[in-house]
C-alpha cells in the first residue's frame, strides 16, 4: 500500500478538536482555515507559562520553579497568549497540512482571525503549492545517448597507436617533415635571460605535436641535421612572448611494423592473430562506450522528460534548490581545505556570478522534480509504508558503516565504544523533521525514474534505435530481482530535500 502520512502525525494533535478547512486559491496557492478549541489552547497557554517560568527571575523563586498565578498576576496573560499563539500556531498549521496532504513549497502567510485576547483561536494560513503537472507523451519517451557502435577508424587508430610505440627509430639523411621525431638543443629567453623551463639538451621531439609554441613544429619542418635557427612565439601557456634559440642534431623516422598475424604473435601478449587481438579492442572500446553511455542514462533520460514538460518553474522551488546547492558546494570545498573567497577570486568570479551560474541547474532539478512527481501520480508507483521502513534501515547500516570506518581510520582503542544509530533513531529523526513525507516523496520519484529508464526508447545520434537492456546493463526482471539493493540516489530527483538524516 502507499506510503500512509496519518502514520507520523503528532499524537497530541491527533487527539485535539481541531477544525480545518482548505480552500483552493488562484496561481498554485491554497488558504487553510484552522479553529482550535479554547479548552485545547488552554493546555498551550500552560505550556507558554512554563516557558516564561524559565525566563523570568522572580524573588524567592528559582527558575522555572514560580507558580502560574504568580506569573499572571506579575506579568498578566496576555503575554502567555501571545507567546502559545507563537508556538502553537505553526503546530497546529502542520496539523492542517497533513490532514490536507497540503504540498507547501514556500513559507505560508498567517493571518490570525481571532483568539488573540480570548477564546477559541483561529487563523488562516496562505500557502503557495508544488504545482501538478500533465505529461502528455511520457510514456513513448525518447532519449539520445553517445553511439555505443565503434567505429573502424577508433579501432584502427588503437592498433595504429600500439604499432607506432613498439616502431624503431631510424636516422635519416634529409630535411624533417611532420610526423619525424628530431634531437634539438632548445633555449627559451626574454631580455636576453633564459626563461625558467625552456632550456632543454638533446630533447627528442616529435614534429606535429605542436608542444613548446605555435610556431616551432612549423620551423622545424625542412630543416636538416646540425642546422641552428631562432624565432619568436608566445610559449604555450603563458601569455609573454619568447626568443628562441634551437639546434638541430639528428632527423629520425618512425619505422612501424607491418600489420601481420606472425608479428602480432610475437609482440601482442595473449593474441596469435590480427583478428584475435582486433577482436579484444573492439570489445574493451565497446566497453568503455557502453559505461559512458550509463554514467549519461539518468541525464539524458530527465533531459527528455522535462522537454514534456510546459510550466514555469516556480522562483520559490528554484531558490531553495539554489540555496542548497550554494551550500552543499561551500561544504564541500571546506572539506577539501578549500577558502572560497580565495577560489572566487583565482577563478576570476564574485559571489553573485558564483551563485547564478549554479542556476540553470536548479531551474532542471525543479522541473525535473516536478516531471517526476506527474509520472508517480499517473502510474500509482508511491512509496510504500516497507520501502519507507527499508530505507530508515539502509540509512542506519550507512550511518553505522561509516563510524565503524572513521573509528578505525582514528586508531581509537578497542575498548572506546562506537556510536552507533538505531532504525528507531532515523525514524524519529524523520518525524520529529516532518521530513518522513519528503523522504517517501524521494523514493517514489526514484521509482518513476526506474520505471522511465526500462521504458525509453534510446538512440544514438544518427537515431539508429539502441537495446534497452545493453544500454541499461541489465532487463527489467534482473533489475527487480536486485532491487533491494539498489541505490535510490539520483542526483536529478533530489530538488526538493536533500534529507532529514543529516538533522537527527
């Protein structure tokens, strides 16, 4: 069955005579109209008292130990209203959230209505709403990934290159063209000083690789052995300009072995034959391809999605996602020693550019956060209340993994105990978050795009139609036998939380 919300809402709520309302407004946005019952705000009231008791010194009186009547007859119960109205009121609009389903994607606007001074409470609530979105088309989804086909000039170019490393060198009496290698005495200098790294004796230089300047394969070309010669050029990699002074000593050439089954045998470990070792480079190249083509399935699957996908983001989502991002980058430079003022300032960025370059892909993440959502609602694939449980469980055997590497990576003795987190501690984590709904939100958008991956269509760039099971390494029914142990992590599906575990 899916994921049940009612299972982690506040048992102290649950039990209030609380009246709630929800009412559709224009542009993604609903009113929730919540009344709570004076007897039952009465108990906040006591909590507010309690509160203050911890704050307020009163003769004779230790902290938080003063008696309600002593503290209403001192500072008056309006001051307890306004301070239960404070922090029971986002209380109470979670209760209406949840007993709504209400999707909020930004910080609601509360406008109390009444109970200010007395009585029952009321207020409304202004909450802008995670759009729903229609995907016509989705199920014929069609996604361009790199051609997995090698092609003969590839293969070629692998055998080619092996040949040329195991040729010989060959002096030879005539003027150097591309493709010689030649030995050069080379001496770099400005203002007459030689340059630091553009000295080199008796170097052995390949012609056409346009290494040391853009001009020196150039000059090299037609010069024979003991000629000298010096030019001007801007070394490559720097910006200062450079005079040149080079000998040539010797022109050699590359003499590479006939491609022949007898020297294949004879130099190619594990390989009698052209054919054979031809064979095993085209499979190794097929290999290489079809990896780079699965590091891309999940991109170009969510590129083809959100192409369906006809809506604005909204800034709100956007922001968030940016905020997230922003943060998860400077975290992640603080733990690689990195000080982002001096990374702005050696990549030439401020602050503001930093951040708006990280905005296209929060604007993808939105839709795609939104594209996935419409695909679980339209083919009923939401999280189970036992995929929700398994994912507590795999959050704690990572969390407990982890001390137990960082316990040993410190050397700490083998009596000292680890800190190990239960189920039971995620799991309240989660609730005590409200975080429990976004997180089998998150597995259910993983399910979607699971299901979106077994059911694309791919091709490669000349839209010849590619094997589904080749391109995603295995068939749907391998894929649910392993299921269980598949990584719901997609980075393109975690718009929305990044996760409450980081909170517990």
């Amino acid at each position: 069955m899916p994921y049940d919300e009612s299972s982690v809402r506040h048992r102290r709520y649950t039990l209030l005579s609380v009246k709630t309302t929800c009412e559709p407004l224009e542009g993604n946005k609903v009113k929730l109209s919540v009344e709570v019952d004076e007897t039952d705000f009465a108990r906040d009231i006591d909590a507010a008292f309690a509160k203050i008791a911890l704050e307020v010194r009163l003769p004779g009186f230790r902290a938080g130990k003063a008696p309600r009547k002593v503290l209403e007859a001192r500072i008056g119960i309006g001051a307890a209203r306004e301070q239960a109205l404070r922090d029971a009121v986002p209380q109470y609009l979670g209760l209406a959230v949840r007993e709504h389903n209400v999707d909020i994607i930004a910080t609601p606007q509360i406008d109390i209505t009444g109970g200010q001074e007395d009585g029952p409470v009321s207020f409304d609530a202004t909450c802008e709403i995670r759009p729903v979105i229609l995907l016509p088309g989705y199920a014929g989804l069609r996604a361009e990934v790199p051609a997995i086909e090698v092609p003969d000039q590839e293969i070629d170019d692998v055998l080619d290159a092996e040949r040329r490393r195991l040729g010989k060198l060959e002096t030879v009496d005539r003027a150097a063209k591309e493709g010689d290698f030649v030995i050069v005495d080379l001496v770099g200098s400005r203002d007459g000083e030689p340059v630091v790294g553009l000295a080199v004796e008796e170097w052995s230089y390949e012609i056409g690789k346009k290494w040391v300047a853009p001009s020196f394969d150039e000059n090299l070309v037609g010069q024979v052995a003991g000629a000298s010669f010096a030019f001007s050029d801007t070394p490559s990699g720097t910006q200062d300009p450079a005079d040149f002074a080079v000998t040539l000593t010797s022109v050699q050439e590359l003499v590479v072995p006939e491609l022949s089954d007898a020297w294949v045998a004879e130099n190619i470990e594990d390989f009698e034959n052209v054919a054979e070792w031809r064979e095993s480079v085209v499979d190794r190249l097929t290999t290489n391809r079809l990896n780079q083509v699965r590091n891309v399935v999940v991109e170009k699957v969510t590129d083809a999605l959100i192409e369906l996908a006809d809506i604005e983001t909204p800034e709100v989502m956007v922001a968030a996602d940016l905020q997230r991002r922003v943060e998860n980058t400077i975290r992640q430079f603080q733990g690689q020693g990195i000080n982002i003022d001096q990374w702005l300032q050696a990549t030439g960025q401020d602050a503001q550019s930093f951040v708006e370059g990280l905005r296209p892909q929060s604007q993808k993440a939105v839709k795609v956060d939104l594209a996935l959502r419409a695909v679980v609602k339209a083919e009923n694939l939401e999280a189970t209340d036992e995929e929700v449980e398994n994912e507590f469980e795999s959050m704690a055997d990572r969390s407990n993994e982890a001390a137990f590497r960082e316990h040993q990576m410190a050397g700490s003795p083998k009596n000292k105990k680890i800190k190990f987190v239960s189920v039971e501690q995620i799991r309240a984590a989660y609730q005590a978050n409200d975080a429990v709904v976004d997180l089998a939100a998150e597995i259910s958008k993983s399910k979607a795009l699971d299901w979106l991956i077994h059911r694309v269509e791919y091709v490669d760039p000349s839209g010849n139609v590619l094997d589904r099971d080749a391109v995603i390494g295995h068939s749907e029914s391998d894929h649910q036998h392993d299921h269980d142990d598949h990584d719901h992590e997609h980075d393109e599906t975690s718009s929305d939380t990044e996760s409450a575990e980081h909170d517990h």
